[in-house]
C-alpha cells in the first residue's frame, strides 16, 4: 500500500510540474534568444516551497496579466506561491495598508518620491548592498539609478531601498519617415542638427513642429517635459537635482535658461503649426496629427513613448510613423540623458520570499521574458536586445542602453502644488507670451510658501 502510494504521489508530482511548465509562456531552454542560465542559476539557489508573498503595485488589465506571466517565472523556480492584487488606486490602498500594519510584501511604486515617504517614515527595509553594486555594473547610467532610489531612512540615514524595474522613456522625437525622404531630411544627431533641420523646414516653406499644451484640468504638463528634457541638455545632472529638490530655485538663471531652451520652439511663429498662439490650445493628443496631414503641418513632434496611441487609426509605428532620441548638444559635454519615468519595487514587509523576489529582478530572464511579449522597456544592460517583441521597443530600448544619465520626470518629484499645479499654469503663461524669468519667478514664490 506504502509501495502504491508512493507511487501515486510520485506520478501526481510529475504531472504537477508539467502543469507548470505549461503556464510558462516561454518554454525553458526551448528559445536560444533567452538567458536560462540565469533562470537555472536562480532556481539552483532558492528553495521557498510553503512560503507566500504578496505583491501590489498599479497595473491593472494587460499589465497586470503581463507581469504575473514574470511572476510564474519565479513560482517555478523556487516554488512559492506569489499574489499581485494590482489596480487602479494603489497609492492610496499601499498607504492604508502601511499604516494598518497590513503591508504587501512587496509595492510596485510608479513615483519615487512616495517610495521616499515611505522610507522616511521607517516602513521599508532597505535593499542589500549587493543590489546598489548590480545597477551601477547592470544598469546604463547606473549611478543613476540607485540615486533614484536612495532616500533617508526614518533615523536620517541614506540607503537603498528600490530596485527600479520596467522604464519610460519621454526624450524622444515622432516624424514620418516618408515626409522626411521626400523633403530629403535626415534624422538630426545633434541638438545643433536638431536646430538646424527646424530652419531648413522653415527656409522650404514648411513648419518644423507640432506642439500642444491642452489637456483638460492638467492643461501645461506637456511642457514641463519639454523644460524637464532642456534642463539635461543645457545643465548638469546634479544641476537637474538640485533643482528638483528647490536647492537650485525655481528663478535660478539656469531655470530660466532651460524654459527659454524650451521657447526657442515653442514661442517661435514660424517653427510652430498655428504659431506660438496656438499651442497653450492645442490639445496634446490633436497635436501629432499634423505629421499625417497631406500635406503636413509639421514634420517633428516630442512627445514619450505613449504618444501613438493618439494617431490616426491604422498608423503602423516603423512605418507611417518612427522616432529618433531628443539630441543633445555637441558643444556642452553633458552626455546622452534621457528623460523618463519607471516603477521601483520596495520591500514594505520583509521576508525571505520577498528578498529572493528582488534578486530574481536582477536575472535577464526577470526582464527578458516581459521584454519578449509588450509595453516593456529595461536599462538592463546584460539582457538580449533581441528578445523584445517589436523593433520598436527594441529601438527605445537602444535608447535607454546607450543613456549616460537618466532622469525621472522631475513635475513628479516635485511637491503637487508645483509639479501638478504652478509649473504647468506657468508653462502656459509662458507660452502665451509672459516672460520666463517672470514665470519661473512666480513658481518661486508658490514654492516658497510650501515651506
């Protein structure tokens, strides 16, 4: 009886793991494109059979099913049994279950600087320094990114406390490849190329750009990406931070230097469809469409990576459509910075499981196997580019890797007030005709008063 039970068990075990193996969207070993020697060398050194994690975060809908098929990755491998309750409203359900002494064990957090809240107010455990060593080895522009998330602790100590997985990227710049072959444009590689193409366009009869403000209540936001991206290209990184944080203020001649970057384009009749008049109203999803007309009403618009889901139905991006990296200045030596945003997983209640997930989103195939499907971007510089599911991505991707400093959208780090309030107000002033030292001198003063 021992004998058939065994038996039993031993044919119910067998059968248990093809099941799983049949979840895994990607075969092990089956697909030479794949790291598997990182997944075998994970699975080698973790053993969590009986454990739990629970895992919240904001995606919802395809992202949500997206990551879970990363997450049966890890069930596999060391055995545990993973819960991600992801969704609309996450911000405000991860703080009440903090506070509650509820946590999850893991918070996919889409902002750092509530990741720094909560790391102020004690209720995250600091990653292994292990981690810190990773990015900046792993990452392009590593050091950057274990900037992003480090933050005192509750006692006032610097540590690391995220790990910063799945990337946006805003520094970028939509055309159509046809109007640009029969008008014998290139693609500019340089800032200064950039500027010079905008004149040709306007020497040839045509408008360079396409831009817009409008979007509802949070009219002006598109802006203030604009100023985010000028701030790299005519200030250092550490000049970025500071200002982000009001060390560098608001009316700061550098500020004010990035705004005008920025009205250079946007106040400039001739380079803007409609004039500069019209681009407080013109709505930024309406913007884009001027690429398409025929003719066009303009040839360049920079716009993030999420930008065609507003094109014209039918646009096939590659095609009708395709983008180049926002350039940078050859004449001021501050690199390739790329402008964007991302997700930082945090421990919120420490245990093994919720360690060993950590360390398995340091693994290519973490990254290689959500890259392979789509709306997955990585800094990641040891995975295979050539798993991403589209070239597309694959070419955001490129951007990312060939970074010298990232950034993260600086209105989001900023308080609300300003970052969701005074910034994108004063962006429309400015882009109304108010001069920049006067509206970075109004922001000031509503910055000040937070204080």
């Amino acid at each position: 009886m021992t004998r058939n039970f065994l038996a039993s068990a031993a044919v119910l075990a067998l059968f248990a793991g093809q099941v799983a193996a049949q979840d895994l969207k990607f075969a092990p070993g089956e697909d030479a494109r794949f790291n598997w020697a990182s997944f075998d060398s994970f699975k080698a050194n973790h053993d969590l059979k009986g454990q739990t994690l629970k895992i919240d975060g904001p995606w919802g809908g395809v992202d949500k099913a997206l990551f879970e098929t990363v997450i049966a990755y890890f069930e596999a491998a060391t055995g545990a049994d993973v819960d991600y309750s992801g969704g609309d409203g996450f911000e405000q359900r991860v703080m009440i279950d903090v506070e509650a002494g509820s946590p999850p064990g893991i918070a996919v957090i889409p902002q750092p600087g509530l990741a720094a809240d909560l790391a102020k107010r004690g209720k995250l455990t600091p990653l292994k320094p292990e981690i810190g060593t990773f990015l900046q080895e792993n990452y392009a522009a590593g050091q950057s990114w274990v900037d992003l998330s480090t933050y005192p602790g509750a006692d006032g100590t610097k540590a690391l406390y995220g790990l910063f997985y799945k990337v946006d990227v805003k520094s970028l710049v939509w055309y159509s490849p046809e109007n640009f072959e029969d008008a014998g444009y290139e693609v500019p590689q340089t800032m200064e190329d950039l500027k010079a193409l905008s004149e040709q366009i306007v020497a040839d009869g045509g408008t360079p750009w396409c831009i817009g403000l409008g979007s509802g209540g949070a009219t002006g936001w598109p802006a203030t990406d604009w100023v985010e991206d000028m701030m790299l290209r005519v200030n250092t990184p550490q000049d970025y931070d500071a200002w982000v944080s009001n060390d560098l203020k608001f009316d700061d001649p550098k500020v004010v230097a990035a705004i005008e970057e920025f009205g250079a384009f946007a106040r400039n009749d001739a380079w803007v469809a409609g004039g500069a008049g019209g681009v407080a109203s013109t709505d930024f999803r309406d913007a884009p469409k001027g690429l398409f007309a025929s003719p066009p009403t303009c040839y360049m618009h920079r716009q993030a990576s999420f930008i065609p889901s507003f094109f014209p139905e039918g646009t096939v991006v590659g095609e009708d459509a395709d983008f180049f990296y926002f350039p940078a200045y050859a004449g001021k030596d501050l690199g390739q910075p790329v402008l964007g945003a991302g997700t930082v997983f945090v421990v919120t209640q420490d245990s093994p499981a919720a360690q060993a997930f950590i360390d398995f989103l340091t693994t290519p195939i973490a990254h290689e196997i959500w890259m392979a499907q789509s709306g997955f971007l990585t800094p990641n510089k040891a995975v295979n580019t050539e798993v991403y599911g589209d070239p597309t991505l694959k070419k955001m991707g490129d951007i990312l890797l060939n970074a010298t400093t990232f950034r993260f959208d600086g209105s989001d780090l900023m308080p609300g007030a300003i970052g969701a309030g005074a910034f994108w107000t004063g962006m429309v002033d400015y882009s109304g005709g108010k001069d920049a030292a006067a509206v970075a001198s109004d922001i000031q003063k509503t910055w000040d008063t937070l204080k």
